[in-house]
C-alpha cells in the first residue's frame, strides 16, 4: 500500500490519469485503486442517505474513514442510519460539526438563515467544516452518480477537486438508482428509511421535500430556491 505524502501537483496528475484508466472499471476496483494509493489519506463522505459507497469502501479497505457532516438540522432518521452504520459496519465513522451551534447562527444572524440564505448557510455548515474535516486527506469519495440530475451528468470517475486541491472520486457515478437499489438488495446495505417514504434525495429538514411523479431525484432540494446544490461539489 502506498501512503506517502503527494504533492498537490502529483495528485493532480494522478487524478486526471485514473479518471482515464478507471472510466470503465467497477466501484470496488476504483475504490481498491484508492485504497492502494492513498491508504489512510483517504476518506469517504457520507450524507447517510444509504450506506452504499461506505460499505464498497469497507470491502475495499476494512476500518476506512467515513465522514458525515452534522449540520444540526438533519433528520432523526439520518441521524439513525449515521448511528447504524457506525454500530454495523467496518469503518471507522467521524461526525464533522459547524463552529456554530444553530442556536448561535440564529443569533448571529437570525432564525432561518436556510430561509433568507441558504448559500450562506450552506457555507457556514457545510462547506467550511468540510473543507477543515479534510485537511489530513490527499483523496474524498462521494456518493454523486451522473444520473441524479443534469448538473452531475458529467462526474468523473476520478478528478480533481481544485477548489480543495485533493482527488475527488465518485466510484458510483456510472451506476444508475437501479443498480444502487440491486447492490442495496444484495448486500443488505443500510438505508435511509426516508427513501421509502418519497424521498429521493436527502439532506437537510428544512430544504429538502418529496419528490413529485416524472421529477429527477433532487428535485426535492431547495425547491423553489434557485438552488441545486450546497457547494460541496460545485
Ligand atoms: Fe442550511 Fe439548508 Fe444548507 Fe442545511 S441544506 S446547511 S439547512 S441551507
């Protein structure tokens, strides 16, 4: 296993020649390939809408570091399948929180920040404990899949994540909800019980509503917004 320190140029590079070589190769293969390359610099992120990347990244590398960001404002049910999956499977789970407490933001900057900006509330408890929770990563993977909506259509396999300046990997971004709903089937694998009550797409209580007949599966964040994603991954 390789776990020497890269520079950014060499992550870089490494980035852009596996997104070629493992354009066509399984998850299990690409997240293998992540695990050989980047042993513990590497994470996953999980935004416990179903467990299914934590648990290819646990057969590819028992005990590998599963990140959720506790924005204060989840579910309890994805707070339940966070607890799950850190109770049932080989990882070694890691709850990221903001600065702030949401009752310090709203003080800060009034009640229902999700309401008057969700940008920058999106920033203040997503994106920056993000960007901080992985420092001492050289590689991320995510759940994305080309298939969620347009603005995703173009995932890579593997890139690079200039804003983080770190290899971002999507090992499921070719599949499609049917080959989530047969690995899930197969393997056993935890699920946010939300999707079977008509959510497509999870996130945060207060931005996030069912998805309506013919709608693509995150239709249901922000509606109404002009928002389609938190900045994590724009
Ligand atoms: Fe705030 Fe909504 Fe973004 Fe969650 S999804 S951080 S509640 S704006």
């Amino acid at each position: 296993m390789t776990t020497a320190q890269h520079t950014a140029e060499d992550l870089r590079g490494l980035a852009e020649q596996a997104g070629r070589d493992l354009e066509d190769a399984s998850p299990l293969d690409i997240l293998r390939w992540a695990a050989e390359t980047f042993g513990p610099r590497f994470c996953v992120t999980s935004s416990m809408e179903d467990a299914v990347v934590a648990h290819l990244a646990s057969r590819a590398f028992p005990g590998v570091d599963v990140v959720f960001l506790d924005t204060g404002y989840h579910f309890p049910e994805t707070i339940g399948t966070r607890d799950a999956v850190g109770a049932v499977m080989d990882v070694n789970l890691i709850t990221l929180t903001p600065v702030q407490s949401v009752a310090e933001q709203d003080a800060e900057y009034g009640p229902k920040l999700h309401d008057l900006d969700p940008d920058l509330c999106c920033a203040l408890r997503k994106v920056k404990p993000l960007e901080q929770g992985l420092t001492g990563y050289d590689a991320w993977a995510t759940g994305l899949r080309r298939d969620e909506s347009p603005t995703r259509a173009n995932t890579p396999v593997v890139g690079w994540d200039e804003k983080r300046r770190k290899v971002k990997i999507s090992p499921i971004a070719r599949w499609t909800q049917a080959d989530v709903d047969a690995y899930v089937a197969e393997h056993g694998v935890l699920t946010n019980p939300l999707l079977m009550d008509g959510y497509a797409s999870v996130g945060c209580e207060p931005c996030t509503r069912r998805v309506l007949e013919g709608e693509d599966a995150r239709a249901g964040r922000w509606a109404g917004r002009g928002k389609t994603e938190c900045g994590l991954h724009g």
